[in-house]
C-alpha cells in the first residue's frame, strides 16, 4: 500500500516530513515499511504553500490495510495544526491491486502538480473516478498534494537526490537552534560536491539549519542515502530526536518547462526561455536587479535577480541589451524570478573616448561645438570620437544564484550533466 499525505503544517510549528518520520517508526507494527520515504517538492509558486510546498509519500507491505489507514488518518488528525487556516490536511492511500491501475493517471498528475496551478475538485474528482480512498480535512486543498505524492511513489524513473533530516527533541521547538557552525562547513568541506547547499561559502552562511519554529534541527541534501548520512554524522548539535533520509525530487529542476518562446508564458509557473536582453539591467528600491528580454514572438518579460540573491545581482548587472541569454525561474506577478541564467552570447561594448594627440599622446579636448577636436599643448585637430572595444566582464556559461537563495527544486550547477556550456557553480 502507498500513502500519500499533505497540509498538515503552520507557520508556528509542524512539519509534513516530521509525522512522515513518525509514521516510518509506527506503521512498522503493520508490516515491512520500505526505504525511503518520498519528500516531494511541488510548484514553488503556489501561495497556499507554509514554505516548500512539500508532500509526503510512504509506501509499506502490509497484511492489515485497514489497521494503516486507520493509523494513519488518526495521526494526521491528530498532528496536524488544525487551527490554522491555511493548513487543510489530505491523505490518500493506494493498494497494491490498484496500483497497475492508476499508475498513469497518478504518473500525470504528479507531473503537473510540480508544474501547474491544480484545483481541489479535480484531485476529488479523480480520487472518486479511480476509487481511491482518501480522507481531507477542512476543505481537503492537501489531497493535491497527497495525491501528487502517490503518483511519484508509483512511477519511479524521474530524477531525484536524498536529503537526511535530524528533528529536534520536543521541549526544544520553537527556541533558537543549538548547532556548533564549524561543524557544518567541515561537512561541506568532506562531502561537497557530493552534498550541497549545506552552506554557503561565499556569504559566510550555513543555510541548512532552518530559523522556523517547525521541529527540522537541519537537513543535508546530497547526491545518494550514504554520502548524507555521513555528512550528518560530522555535525555537532544539540542532541535529536530522530532523524529519517527522504529520496526527492529536490535539486533536479522538474518545476522547469521548457519553453520555444517567450509567447505562451503564464503565471505561477516556471521555465526555461531564451530572449535577448532588450533593455539593460536596473537597481530598483530594496536592491533588487531587473532587466527584460524579448524574441521573435515580440513579447518581452521582465526578469529579475531578487536582494536575497546577494552576489548573483552583481553579474546580472554586466549583462548589456542585445546580449542572448536564457533564463530558468518561476513566472509571478509578471516577473521571471531567475534561478540560473545562461549567458549565451555576449555583444561587443564600444565606447568612445575623445583622440590621442599624435605629437605628445595627450587626450585632445573640445574644440568647440561641431568643431571636433584639439589638442591643448600641439593644437592638432582632429574630426571624430575614436571607437573602443571594452572587454566584457562576464562570459558565456551557466551562472546561479547562492545557496542561500536556492529554491528547493532548482538543480545546482554541480549536478548539471557536462555540456559545452561552461558552468559557475555558486557555493
Ligand atoms: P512544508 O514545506 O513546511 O511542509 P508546505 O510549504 O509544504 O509546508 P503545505 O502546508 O503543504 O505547504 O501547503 C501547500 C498546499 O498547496 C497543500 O494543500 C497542497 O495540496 C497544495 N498544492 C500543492 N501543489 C499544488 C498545485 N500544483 N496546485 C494547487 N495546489 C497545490
């Protein structure tokens, strides 16, 4: 049987992958719980989301369905943070002799939960049609989510990482974090590239501890179960409760869709598109760098490289109009939030400086308007601005944004397939 379950989480507290960890320990008494559970990440963009838009999928042989799902339910009844309004609990389970069944179905809506804006009533409607059973709670919005889960537990074959997360004991949530930083860079430093986003180098940060008062203590992704286990192992913390590795499809850009043109884009979802920059880049209030592409479709959007990107901005900034690049973000409020950008072509940047004096290598000044120019010292004359070449301060390649700013679903360099682009990897 496979369980998927949503929206149990707040912000004050709870954590949909805690009760999955919880489970992975209690369902046990049911029957052969396998490894690893799913953690999956679903679009970024949705507003309903605590704050990674993750579900949760389970799967266990089990000779007693009826006890688990009934486990289950009370559980999810139990843990989730009910009073909150946003948060609206979904649990869906799937038995071995329906999985052949809804494989497909499920497969496809999976897909698109990381990729589109899904509704409700179309997750109600299809655990209805296939006859699945199901419970939500208040309005049942996490039965999206549940339902997206049993889809990736039943097709494997997509790309995926691992992610070991310690849990804090309970008296401790909601108070700052004991964790010794040195600990966490001399993990990086062991285990990178086959880790990653444990900490940011470059801004001087550990970025895996999170500051909610959600019961994570912090999470080591990384390229297979082994590597962040050993990780996790040479960090120095207050002591845990548990911990569980989830596989998931963090790291792997599947939110992605790539696009032909500009044309097409819609809101609250994410891309990979190529335009050139058709107007350079700008620094508006609160530090954000915006520039806008255009192609032959003739529409042109804004991009934007957000102040939580830090250094990133700093590149964006050398790019020039007619450059050819492509972007990879999430389209909202009009905005491509970028995540990487490839620079694909670069055009020369000329200025123009007034003529050198032939006599003595001095700049000529102004002769007067329309009358070029003169030398102050020689009196030579000269007609026209001489044209220079300036070199260009970024070249072509895959740059990103540093850890501190990853999105949970967008692939780091590092894990990037070689290719002829050269590739930046920000760490
Ligand atoms: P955490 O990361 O802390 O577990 P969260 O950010 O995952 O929290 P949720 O509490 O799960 O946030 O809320 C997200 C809600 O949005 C869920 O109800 C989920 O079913 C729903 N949802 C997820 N993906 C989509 C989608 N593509 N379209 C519509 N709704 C979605």
């Amino acid at each position: 049987m496979i369980i998927g379950i949503d929206d149990t989480d707040s912000r004050e507290g709870m954590c949909t992958t805690y009760l999955g960890a919880l489970l992975m320990e209690e369902l046990q008494q049911y029957g052969s719980v396998r490894e690893y559970p799913l953690l999956v990440r679903l679009n970024p963009t949705i507003p309903y989301k605590t704050r990674g838009n993750a579900c949760v999928g389970i799967s266990i042989g089990t000779h007693c369905p009826d006890k688990v799902m009934e486990h289950v339910i009370s559980k999810v009844a139990a843990m989730s943070a009910m009073e909150c309004d946003m948060t609206n609990p979904g649990v869906v389970f799937v038995q071995d002799d329906e999985a052949g069944r809804v494989r497909d179905v499920l497969g496809t809506f999976f897909q698109r939960a990381v990729r589109e804006v899904l509704s409700i009533e179309e997750a109600k409607s299809i655990i209805a049609d296939i006859g699945l059973h199901s419970r939500g709670f208040k309005n049942g919005r996490g039965l999206i989510g549940a339902l997206a889960a049993c889809g990736a537990l039943l097709n494997t074959g997509w790309d995926h990482t691992f992610e070991y997360i310690a849990y804090r004991q309970r008296d401790k949530w909601g108070t700052p974090r004991n964790v010794y930083k040195e600990s966490f860079f001399a993990a990086d430093d062991a285990t990178y590239p086959a880790t990653w986003d444990t900490v940011d180098i470059s801004n001087e940060l550990v970025v895996c501890v999170p500051h909610s008062p959600d019961p994570v203590l912090y999470g080591i992704r990384g390229r297979d179960p082994f590597v962040v286990k050993t990780a996790a192992e040479m960090i120095v913390s207050e002591p845990m409760e548990r911990s569980c590795i989830y596989c998931t499809n963090q790291g792997t850009d599947m939110h992605l869709i790539p696009m032909d043109s500009i044309f097409g884009i819609k809101e609250m979802q994410s891309y990979i598109v190529s335009g050139l920059v058709s107007c350079n880049p700008f620094t508006i209030a609160g530090g954000h760098t915006i520039f806008s592409i255009s192609d032959s479709s003739g529409v042109s959007i804004e991009c934007a490289a957000f102040e939580p990107t830090k250094g990133f901005r700093s590149l964006v900034r050398k790019l020039v109009q007619g450059d050819v690049v492509k972007v990879y973000g999430s389209f909202m409020n009009k905005t491509l939030n970028i995540e990487k950008i490839e620079v694909i072509s670069l055009v020369p940047l000329v200025v123009f400086h007034n003529p050198e004096c032939p006599s003595c290598g001095k700049r000529m000044g102004s002769a007067g308007r329309g009358q070029g120019y003169r030398c102050k010292k020689c009196g030579t004359r000269s007609s026209s601005l001489v044209q220079v070449h300036q070199k260009r301060e970024i070249g072509p390649g895959i740059y990103e944004v540093p850890p501190c700013a990853r999105r949970h679903l967008a692939k780091p360099l590092i894990r990037m397939q070689p290719s002829n682009s050269k590739i930046f990897p920000s760490r």
